[in-house]
C-alpha cells in the first residue's frame, strides 16, 4: 500500500531545497530578461539600423520564441529529463544574451533576444517541482516561484537603470548570460534529481485538449487579458524611460530611485485586494476593478507626462492593478477550467502572456515613432477600454479548490467507482482518476465541503 502523508506533514529539506534552488533559477532567468526594460528605449539608439519599431522588436523579442517553444519544451522534458530540458535550456539563453552583449547593430540584438526566448524553461521547471514535492505542498511550491518571479521583476527595474549606468547596455547581456550559468551550477548541485519522471495531468498539456480550452469562452477571455497585461507592461516600459528623461526630466542615472520605491508600496498595496478577491469571494470586482486602474494610470500618463509625481503616483497604480491581475488571473483559471482540461488550459495561457510581450514590444515602437511618447499612452488607454469590454460579461468564478489523493495499487482495480464515491460527498464538484500517476484530482466548495470526509476517503485510499 502507498504510503500516506496528511496535509498537517511540514515540508522535508529535499522538498525545500528543491523549492528553494528552483524558485532562483526562474528569478534569475527572469532578472536576465527584464533588466533591459527601463533602460532599452534611452540608450538602444548606439546600435546600427536602429529605429523605433526595431528597438521595441529587440525588446519584445523574447516573447515570440518564449511563446512558440514553452509548451514543446514542457513535452520534451516528459520524455528525455527535466534537468536535461532545462540545462539546454538555460544555455540556449546564455548563448543569446552573448550574442546580444557582442551585437554592433540591432538585428543582432533582436537576434540575440529571439535565442534567450528559446530557452523556454517555464513548464519544465513547474513540472520538476512538481516531481519534487508531494501534492500537499505543491501549491505552496508555486506560490514560491511566483514570489520569486515578482521579486525578481522588481529588482530586475531597479538594478537595470543602475548597471545601464555602471556597465552599459552590453554588460547587462553579459551579466545576464552569467545568471544563466549560474543557474546552471545550483540546478545540479543543488536541486535534487526526482526518483521518476511523472507526466502531471493537472500541469501537463495535451494537445487532444486544445480544441476544448480554445472553444471555452470564459477561458479565453482570461488567456486575452494575461496577454494584453503583459502587451501593456511591455508597452508602458517602452515609453516610460523617455517619458521619465525627455518630459519629466530625470536623468537616466536616477530612475532606479523612483522605481524601487514605488514597486515596494505597490507590492505592499496590492494585498488587501488579493484577499477580499478570494476571502470575500470578490474574485470578477477585483479583477474589473484592477483593469479600470490600469486604464486610470495609462490616462494619467497621457495627461500629466511632464509631472514627475504625476508620472510615480500613475506607476504605483499601475504596478498595484499589475500585481493584482498578476497573482489573480492564475487563480481564475484554475477555478474555471476543467480537471481534464486545466494542465493544457495553463499552458496555453502562459504561452498567451509571452505572445502579449512581443507584440506589445513591436506596438509601442510602432506607435513611438508615428505618434510619440504620449501617443503610445493614449493607445494603450483605448485598448484598456477594449479589454473592458470584452471581459465585463464573462461570469464570476466559483470559488472552487483542488486536492490530490493518491491511491494505492488495489484502489486502481475499479476507478469508476473511485470517482462515484468522491463525486458523491457533499461540496466534491468534478473527479478524475489518472491510473499511470495513482491519483484522484478533486475539485471541490470548500464553502459545502467536511474537509474531514475527503481527508478520511484519502487515508482508506
């Protein structure tokens, strides 16, 4: 029979060191990527051909590939190793941000940020710590990677103008390529290697499920809006440095001073909200609620681009609704999907958000040298608007959570009535059974449920 952990079990040291090492190689890789954004705008005039349009190519670049090769990644890392899919490829991003550091012109750059984006590590990285620790912990292991990666978006703002100014443009490739290696030594002598390999229907994607998830609306409206917050993040930190410099103007040696502060109180701001959207089951006001922000803090831009407390006061906004739809949007689709439909539901709305991020990189260019800083604002406004109405209809999320119960050898022998005696206890919603793995995925009202049921079915299971 299978040995039984409860849910009151803490966190062993192989699970948090795998946590741990994990959660810094996903910062570092995001610190490398992101560390170009308030600076690239100001000082990527020193390549050759430069134009606006190829100057937001360069920055959004990433995204495309990101996009194109996360989900075949993921699939790889099934079949020949995790640790294999994302040694490639972290060495895949440190031979682009060389190339990058080593550019003259700026399709050597673009270049260069198409081949970091090819190393699309995401999925294999949240499978591995899912190989890694047991399934009542692996929310709080995502949840640290999530930390890891906000932490490391605001660093990566606040230390980019800084080493812009110390080291250049080049340096930062170079020191970007450095993290990557880096990230290489702790996977291997850190994170430690899983016993088997486990293909994890809850967080693996099934290209027979796409048709399904492309074809649920209320799905996809949440896949659109990951994809236009990052198009708009990325947009947004095309024209902010020049606003910040060329309309406000402060220098570009200072601007790491007036993000750091301000991402801190946003972070700060934005949990109060985070709990009303899940404990007072406000999840679709929050998430309205947070758009409008993002629409006020664009307008304010627009508006007042000259004031520089103008400017701050519309980047704290932004970056409280940023993190807000950030840390809620995930916690909508795994609400709204379907079990058998929630592995390739989540894969292809991480993809969404990196397409969001080359698109808004070749957007805010595009618009940079037709209609200027403020014209780049004022369209982001408009598409706000957009998004607004697009998502004002969808319905609010019932505010569902998971479990996974493993199941011994014997309990396999009759898996449908596994799931009638699940889906029979009071609050259980949908059950799957996946047999290669032992498991029961659960999906349930924690408002209807005696928790103590399903916790006694999992112990006789």
């Amino acid at each position: 029979m299978t040995q039984k952990q409860t849910t009151t079990d803490a966190m062993t040291s192989l699970e948090k060191r795998s946590i741990s090492g994990l959660s810094l190689i996903f910062a570092l890789r995001m610190l490398g990527l992101f560390m170009i954004l308030p600076v690239f705008s100001l000082s990527a005039h020193q390549y050759t051909n430069s134009t606006p349009m190829l100057i937001g190519i360069a920055i959004g670049a990433y995204g495309l590939t990101q996009a194109l090769l996360q989900i075949p990644f993921g699939m790889l890392s099934d079949r020949i190793g995790r640790k294999k899919v994302i040694t490639i490829g972290l060495l895949l991003f440190a031979a682009g941000s060389v190339m990058a550091a080593m550019a003259t012109s700026i399709e050597m750059v673009i270049a260069g940020r198409l081949l970091q984006g090819s190393g699309a590590i995401a999925a294999a990285i949240m499978a591995l710590t899912a190989d890694l620790t047991r399934d009542e912990h692996r929310t709080k292991a995502m949840a640290s990677i999530g930390i890891s990666i906000g932490l490391s978006f605001s660093i990566a703002l606040a230390t980019g103008a800084i080493l812009e100014h110390w080291i250049g443009l080049s340096g930062i490739f170079w020191a970007t390529a450095a993290l990557a290696l880096v990230g290489i030594g702790i996977l291997h002598m850190w994170v430690p290697s899983p016993q088997r390999l486990i293909s994890h229907r809850d967080m693996g994607t099934v290209p027979s499920r796409f048709s399904k998830v492309f074809g649920d609306k209320q799905i996809m409206r949440l896949v659109v809006s990951i994809m236009l917050l990052h198009l708009l993040l990325t947009t947004s930190f095309f024209a902010l440095p020049l606003a910040l410099q060329n309309l406000a103007g402060l220098p570009k040696s200072e601007h790491a001073l007036a993000y750091l502060p301000v991402l801190l109180l946003a972070f700060v701001t934005m949990v109060p909200f985070i709990i009303i959207a899940e404990k007072k089951r406000k999840m679709k006001q929050v998430f309205i609620g947070a758009i409008v922000v993002l629409g006020l803090a664009e307008l304010g831009w627009a508006l007042f681009a000259h004031s520089l407390a103008a400017i701050l006061i519309c980047l704290w906004l932004f970056f409280t609704a940023f993190n807000i739809l950030e840390a809620s949007l995930p916690s909508m689709m795994s609400k709204l999907s379907p079990l058998e439909n929630k592995g390739t539901a989540m894969g292809v709305y991480s993809s969404a958000q990196f397409v969001g991020a080359f698109i808004g990189g070749a957007m805010g260019g595009t618009l940079y040298g037709l209609f200027g800083v403020i014209g780049i604002f004022f369209a982001s406004t408009v598409l706000i608007v957009i998004w607004l109405c697009l998502v004002f209809p969808m319905k609010a999320p019932k505010h569902y959570s998971s479990k996974i119960i493993q199941l011994n050898s014997n309990s396999l022998n009759n898996v449908q009535q596994i799931i009638d005696q699940l889906n029979a206890i009071k609050g259980v919603r949908e059950t799957i059974v996946v047999a290669e793995e032992q498991v029961a995925y659960v999906k349930y009202s924690p408002d209807e449920i005696d928790i103590s049921e399903l916790e006694a079915f999992a112990t006789a299971h």
